[in-house]
C-alpha cells in the first residue's frame, strides 16, 4: 500500500510558479480522491494553518497561461474559479486537514517526490560545479565542450511571448 501512487506520476504534477515548487488544488484532490471543491473548502475551514508561502490562489493571467502552455489544464480555461496552489509545505498540511487513511498515504508519496525532485536539482548543481571545476583546470581545446555542457545544464528562460489580439 506504500506504492498507492508511483513517485514519477506525482513528479509530473509538481510545478514551478512565482519561482515555486507547487502542485494545483485539483491534481492534488484527484490524488486524494475527494472532489477539489471538497478539498478547498477544508482548506478554507483551517485557513490559518494555510499562510501565503504554504497556498496561493493564481492570479486570472497565471491561470490562462498555465493553459496555454499545458494541455492537460485546457478544462481550467473556463473555470470561473481560479485554482490554489500548495507549495510543498501546504501539502504537508493538507494531510492535517484531510483526515483519512488515503490522505496520509498519498502525502506520504508526495513528500517523497518533492525529496526526490530537490536531491535531483542539488545534483544538478554540484555537476555544474565540478564542469566548472574541470573548465579551469584544464586549457582552451575543451572551451566549446564546457561551454554547451553549461547551456545543457542551464533551464531555459520562458520567452516574453506578445499578446495575442487586437490592441
């Protein structure tokens, strides 16, 4: 029962917004298996256990971005209602909230995928490091080697795409 829900399918809901790691209200209520109105409204009830570096509710742009770039959230598109995130503190809180067996679980499975996804960016930093290590140490052949290494290693910056429509 440990492995209810697999560590990579619980990695592809985690996402990074205002320079966060977050999971939406509504991946998180299907993890749970309780509607996400069900959830945000326990929420809601316990909002004090919930401060703004715990949950967020995106903002109506955030929102029709998150659209636009992801497929899978084309059904928030026309939600009236803009969705919560949790960060990865507020998810640990959800399971003082959602009081069952499932949620306990399911958060267990969820803390062990943003441990997972953390040590997998640490390792990221200290292989940049040790290529920068190498670049000095050794002479200017390897320039261009490093060089596409680093851009590999680099995320790419998310361009300032114009607005579409008339003005």
């Amino acid at each position: 029962m440990t492995d209810l829900i697999p560590i990579e399918l619980i990695s592809t809901k985690i996402l990074i917004l205002r320079g966060k790691r977050v999971m939406l209200d509504k991946d998180l209520a299907k993890l749970y298996a309780v509607p996400t109105k069900v959830l945000n409204q326990s929420v809601k009830r316990n909002i004090r256990r919930f401060p703004i570096d715990f949950m967020f509710q995106l903002t109506k742009l955030e929102k029709l971005e998150l659209v636009t770039i992801c497929d899978r959230f084309r059904l928030l598109k026309h939600s009236t209602v803009e969705p919560y995130v949790f960060t990865e503190q507020g998810v640990a809180m959800l399971s003082s909230v959602l009081n069952s067996e499932r949620a306990i679980l399911v958060n267990i499975q969820i803390m062990r995928a943003f441990t997972q996804l953390r040590r997998m960016l640490l390792t990221n930093v200290d292989l940049k490091r040790k290529i920068e290590e190498m670049e000095r140490k050794y002479d200017k052949q390897f320039l261009i080697v490093f060089k596409v290494i680093k851009e590999l290693l680099e995320p790419q910056p998310i361009p300032n795409k114009p607005p579409i429509g008339f003005r």
